[in-house]
C-alpha cells in the first residue's frame, strides 16, 4: 500500500465504502462523487499509522457500526482504528493540520557521529534552498524538529522529523534526507502523528 498514490488511495476507499454498504452523500452535477476528504498527502513509498478521512453519510449510523463496516471492508494493507463523530463547525482536515511528524529507519551502516553532525548543521543554516519540480523554496522553515531517537531497542538508527504542513508549507521528508546526505531508496520513511491547530 505504501506505493498506492494519494489519487488511487482515495479510490480505494471509495470502493471500500461501497463493499461496507455505507450509505455515502454524493456531490451535486453531472458526475456525482461521493463526498470524502482525507489528510494530506502521504509522500508515495510511506507507511503510516495516523491517516484520517472525513466522510458524509445520509443516514445517521453509529460510529460503532461504521468502524466495523469499515474494518471488514478494508483491503489488506489498510487498518481503521477508530471512528468519530466531528464537530459539524469543524473545519476540513487540510485547514487543521499544521505540521507532521516521522520516524524515519535508516540504514544499519550510517555513521551515527557523521549524521549528528550533519543534523547539527541543518538546524544552524538559516536557509536551505532546494529545487523541486522547477521551483526553488527554503527548506529550513518547514523542518520544526529533527533528531535521532534515543530509543535503545532499536536496531538501526531512527531518524525523528516533525514538518510544516500548510497551505504553501509543506515539509517532505525525502528532502531532508537527501540534505543530510542520505538516500530515501534506502529509508523507510513511518509517518506517525499529524499536529493540528487545535493542539497547538
């Protein structure tokens, strides 16, 4: 599921709302779409534990009978936890996250004093160019956080990132990898909690 696009994602819930027999409200028009809105994007070759999706049903059923419709309906590769009823003021999932936060395994043969030290001086820059898809942005805005995990259990070194993520302000976890000298083929990039407004 990890190299399922955020597009093809978004169908694959829509058919698995259809198998769990979820009444879903549909769009107005000529070509009527169910009415869903997950989280943002999750960079193609991820894994996550924290996605969301909000959608409108016509009829007014249980969370409880929408997590397990959902749940048995769900193709391998994807887990609902849990199901809530939001507030009908809320804002859409895209307005409330702010910032996302990783845990990135890297390669059991990286220098962990070479990756301090990289780390340490991308934190000092006060500007990091980058170019992506033509455009040139700062990255060093968009890394709010990012440190190696003093977990010791673990077995190769966990690189753990919170970025922005607005509107115009999204930090890609790739992009700091290749900053610090490390090749994103070779990580396994884990989002595992997004940040909203509402928590600060």
């Amino acid at each position: 599921m990890r190299f399922t696009g955020h597009l093809d994602l978004q169908r694959t819930w829509e058919r698995t709302f259809r198998r769990a027999g979820l009444p879903l409200t549909h769009s107005q028009g000529y070509n009527p779409r169910p009415k869903l809105q997950l989280s943002p994007a999750l960079p193609l070759g991820c894994t996550s534990e924290c996605e969301m999706i909000d959608i409108w049903i016509d009829s007014p059923l249980s969370t409880d009978e929408v997590l397990v419709k959902t749940q048995e309906a769900a193709p391998p590769g994807i887990k609902v936890w849990s199901v809530e009823k939001p507030p009908p003021d809320d804002p859409a999932l895209q307005n409330q996250v702010t910032s996302v936060e990783y845990r990135i395994s890297l390669p059991e043969d990286v220098s962990r004093a070479e990756l301090m030290t990289a780390i340490e001086r991308l934190l000092e820059e006060q500007t990091i160019p980058r170019r992506r898809r033509g455009k040139t942005y700062d990255l060093r805005p968009l890394v709010e956080r990012l440190g190696l995990s003093s977990d010791p259990t673990a077995v190769r070194p966990i690189l753990e990132i919170i970025l922005a993520s607005r509107e115009g302000a999204t930090g890609r976890p790739e992009e700091v990898l290749l900053e610090l000298g490390l090749d994103p083929a070779d990580c396994l990039i884990h989002r595992i909690r997004m940040l909203t407004s509402s928590q600060g």
